[in-house]
C-alpha cells in the first residue's frame, strides 16, 4: 500500500503539492491525469524517491521512502531504453537480475512474456516503438518490483500497438499482482486501465479522487457503451 | 590535381622549389630504401599514439569527474579553461627546461594538446546525459561504478568519440612542433633536415607521409568506433561515425 501523507513540493517559485494526501492499495491501478505542467510526472518522481518532498511522507507498505528504489519502476515514453546495450542486457540491468544461469533463464522467460523471443541480442534502435516498451516492462518486471510507476508509455505508439501495451499491461499486473501508477493525457486509456483516477485540475493544488465503476475485467469495446462512460469522460475532461 | 602540380612545377622556378610528382615518388622511394622512411613512421607515429593515449585517458577521466561534480568542476573547470586556449607550441620552451628534449617531452606536449578537446566534449557529455537514464538505473538498483560505466558514460560516448576524433588531428599538430623543437628522427624531424638542405622533394614527401598518417589514424579509429560501439550509428542517435 502507498501512504501519501501530508506531501508538500514545490520548485524554485512555484508551488506544484500543498498538503497532498492520499493512497493506494496494493495491487491497484491508478491513472493520474491533468494539463501538461501541473505536476503528474513530479508526483511520480516523488514517489519514486527520485525527488524530495519539502514536508510530508511517503510510505510504501509501511516504510517510509525517500531515496531510489529496486521495488518501484520506472518506465519512461521516450527514454525507454539504455540504447547501448542489446535487449537481453536491457532487461538483465537490474542488480536482482545479475547475470547467473538462473536469473538468464529468467530474463528470457519474461521476455518471452513480452512476447520477444527472438530479439533478445537486438539493439533497441533495431526495434519498433511499441517493442521497446514491452522490454522495458520485462526490463522493470525483471526486480519483482512491488510498485511499476509508469510515465505517459505509450504516448508515442500508434493507437493499435498501444492497445496492445494496454492489454499486455494489464494481464501481466493481474499476473503478478503490483501496483501500477500512470500518468497519461489518454482519459479513454485512463477509464479502460484504472481502479481509480488522480485529476490534478488546472490552477488548484488538489487532487480529485475519481472511482472507475466498472468492473474488472474490461472489454475495450464494451466499456463505451456502459451506462455512464460518457458522464465519466466528459467529469474527467472538465477537471483537466 | 597531379595535373596541376605538373604544370606548376613545370613553370615554378624549374622545379628547384616545386619538384614534380615523380622526383617527391623518387624521394619517397629513396627514403624507404634506406629504411630511415619506416624509422621516422614508427617514431612519429610512437608519439602521436603514446600522447593520444594519455591526454584522451586523463580528458575522459577529468571531463567525467568535472562534469558530475560540482566541486570538481569549481576547482578544475576554470583552470583547464583558463589551459585550453593555449596553443601547445606556446609549452615548448618550458618543457625544453624541465624535461630537456628526450621522449617523455614530446609525449607530455602531444598528450597537452589532446587531453584538451577530449576533457571538454567529455565533461559536457556527462553533464548533459539525460536524467532519465540515471532515474532509471538507480530505480533498478545500480551502483554508482555501474551508473558510471554503464549508463553515464556509454550516454555520453557520442560526444567523447567526437572529442578523442578531433584530437587525432590535434596528436599530429603537437607532434610537429614537438619534433621541430628538438628530435632524433621522426617525419616532421626529417622534413626539416630536409628543408635545411634544400631538398624539396624530400620536404613534399614528408608532408605526404604525415598527411597519410594522420588519414589512416583517423580512419582505423572510426573503424574501430564502428566494430566497438555498433549502436553508435543506430537511428535516432546523434552520432554517426560513418558520416562524421
């Protein structure tokens, strides 16, 4: 479970978090959504304990956090990937990873969940968009990571290969069971992927708590046509 | 251009200060006979590689260290800005007192001018990799050797391979006026004897033979470039060796 508790930030001249609080569970799926500068990236790097909040906490299953670490990922959409090193070096990077037998064996069996079997010795530049992020989650899933943060990942894919993402997402957290925190300008791939959804509206430092009523498993055709999709979207459009 | 310089040598001074193709052929051929040809290359190009070698360890090892670290970069940066303008030659009669005109001389003046381009590209290479990449290391657990050798540094190879490329050319800069101050063989040694007994046919061939150096220094290391660090030339990466 994350506990945000109090959370304060602020860069030089502009206060982005006042008294933020908010959590969680383990094992939910949380989509942060809000115009571009408000502050959805920070919230992450916050969480990550990549910055440092100026008054307040995080606590992640009852440890307070405040530096990097192996139980939260990251994945980024355009930094995806370290470019000089083959797929199979990406996803074996993490120290848990290592190199043995064992975690190899390992490596491949999770990219061959990603469905790149094959590619395991390419460059990324020799792969399509869509491809480098599935390494990135093998990449990230390669720590057991308690908590996957992950930073508008599939804003640069078409609209199929990111359905695809979306999908191939959310069979591996049902598999595995982490939390995921997304930050993403999609309100539809919000509505489809989340428990919940963080609007950040523009020019106030509160955080509106919206609940996505429908029920999990998700048919991406289906859920348009559920009774209130359309209030929902258009609620989370005005907030933005 | 071999046409050019026949007729120029033709109509300049009966070829006494513009020797013909085949007369700098002959000298060349001559040189290489005696042997003195491959003696001065290897000597000549001895020096370039040792100075090469030092300046561009010690600019990657100065250019990280200042480019990660604040304090570094407050005691080193405005000093080695301060050097870098410098022309190497301007080191001459100060490394003639302290280290005489023997070998480590000409390998301290060849590794001065190199370690320079090598230390700023590298220094703004490091401070320039993009956060991103070290959030992501440091979330996956790494170490700061790791971060360093694995994220930090293979980031910022585009700009360290355009700094050590530019200074290939800097080595044989400073390897003329480091055999101009004072050697016992070499090619730019021999191109002065050369000069002082007015053979200029022999001046010309030295020139090409420097020049040859210098094209195939610069062209093993983009080869190797290429073989080492294949990603280089990946798309979407700013660098590419073949094209540079």
């Amino acid at each position: 479970m994350i506990k945000v508790d109090s959370l304060s930030f602020s860069y030089p001249g502009e206060a982005i978090f006042d008294g933020l609080t908010t959590s969680i569970d383990s094992g939910e799926i949380v989509s942060v959504v809000g115009p571009s500068g408000r502050g959805k990236s920070t919230l992450l790097l916050l969480l990550a304990g990549i910055l440092k909040p100026s008054a307040g906490n995080i606590e992640i299953d009852g440890v307070t956090r405040s530096v990097a670490s192996q139980e939260i990922g990251l994945v980024f959409q355009d930094v995806a990937l370290f470019l000089w090193k083959s797929v199979i070096g990406n996803v074996l990077f993490g120290r848990r990873a290592g190199a043995s037998p064992a975690t190899r064996a390992r490596a491949n069996s999770l990219i061959a969940s990603v469905g790149l079997t094959g590619h395991e010795h390419k460059l990324p530049s020799q792969l399509s968009g869509g491809m480098q992020q599935r390494v990135a989650l093998a990449r990230v899933l390669a720590n057991d990571p308690r908590v996957v943060l992950m930073d508008e990942p599939f804003g640069s894919l078409d609209t199929r290969t990111r359905w695809a993402m979306q999908d191939l997402v959310l069979s591996l957290q049902c598999e595995r069971n982490f939390t995921i925190v997304l930050v993403t300008h999609d309100i539809d791939e919000a509505i489809y992927l989340s428990h919940r959804i963080f609007a950040l509206p523009k020019d106030t430092d509160r955080l509106e708590e919206v609940v996505v009523p429908f029920p999990k498993p998700r048919i991406r055709e289906g859920i348009m046509r559920e009774p209130g999709y359309a209030t929902l979207r258009n609620r989370l459009l005005e907030l933005q | 251009m071999l046409s050019l310089w026949v007729i120029a040598s033709h109509f300049a001074d009966k070829g006494r200060l513009f020797p013909t193709p085949w007369e700098v052929a002959a000298a060349l051929s001559d040189m290489l006979v005696t042997g003195e040809l491959v003696r001065d290359v290897v000597a000549s190009a001895r020096r370039a590689l040792v100075g090469f070698v030092v300046g561009g360890t010690l600019g990657i090892l100065m250019g990280y260290a200042t480019g990660r670290n604040r304090l570094l970069d407050d005691s080193f940066g405005s000093l080695f800005q301060m050097l870098r303008p410098l022309p190497p030659i301007s080191l001459v009669p100060l490394l003639i007192l302290w280290l005489g005109i023997n070998e480590p001389a000409k390998y301290v003046l060849v590794s001065f001018g190199v370690f320079f381009p090598v230390w700023i590209n590298t220094h703004q290479g490091t401070r320039a990799v993009d956060p991103r990449y070290i959030w992501m290391a440091q979330s996956l657990g790494a170490s700061r050797q790791k971060l360093a050798f694995e994220v930090i540094l293979p980031a910022a190879l585009p700009m360290i391979v355009s700094g050590l490329r530019t200074s290939i050319g800097v080595a044989f800069f400073c390897l003329v006026a480091a055999e101009l101050a004072g050697a016992m063989d070499g090619v730019v040694f021999r191109m002065n004897l050369s000069q002082l007994a007015f053979r200029v046919d022999r001046l010309i061939a030295g020139l090409l033979v420097l020049g040859s150096i210098s094209l195939i220094s610069d062209t093993l290391f983009v080869r190797f470039i290429n073989v080492a660090f294949p990603w280089l030339n990946g798309p979407g990466n700013a660098h590419d060796a073949k094209s540079a």
